[in-house]
C-alpha cells in the first residue's frame, strides 16, 4: 500500500524516517549543494511502508513522480555509506539528461 508523507531535501540526501535517499533529479539539478548553502526544505513523496529501499518524490517544476533510491540505512551513517553502484547510476542519469 502506497502512503504519502513529507521528506527532507538536506545536504546529505532526501531524508524520510531516518533514511537518506538520492536520484538523478537531486544530482543533476544540485539540490543537496543548496541545501547546504540555503538550508533544508520539504518534499512530497510517495512510500511503499514495506520496502524502505525506493521513495518517489514530486518535483514539482515538471509536475512529475520520480523515483529516488535509498543510499544509507540510517541518518547516521549519511552519505560516506552510499552504495556505489546507485550513486553511480543517477550519474548515469544525470549525462543522459544533460544529452537531451
């Protein structure tokens, strides 16, 4: 069952209960650098309670759902424990868009 809530746009990620996520979208459009630089701000998003391993945001400039994975399994761990291989992915991402 899908739920919605409020997250987090930090410098470390999208937080939602405790989990940061990340997706192309927040890496090609520098949402966590300005978090830092101006501070954190909500975020819609859309949640399955049973697998904490994808949220969907709204962005709301396209009036678009996208989907952000989990890169930490708590707040504490931050982003120095994000898996490679979905950090590398939304790079990946982040050139296709660039392309267009």
């Amino acid at each position: 069952m899908k739920n919605v809530s409020l997250g987090h746009v930090t410098a470390k990620g999208i937080e939602f209960e405790g989990i940061y996520y990340s997706c192309h979208l927040a890496i090609y459009e520098d949402w966590f650098d300005t978090a830092r630089v101006e501070g954190d701000w909500k975020i819609l998003i859309v949640y399955d309670s049973s697998d904490q391993e994808l949220i969907e945001i709204f962005h709301t400039l396209s009036q678009k759902w996208v989907v952000a994975r989990r890169i930490s399994s708590s707040a504490t761990q931050g982003p120095q424990h994000a898996r490679h291989e979905d950090f590398h992915e939304s790079v990946d991402e982040c050139i296709k868009l660039g392309e267009r």
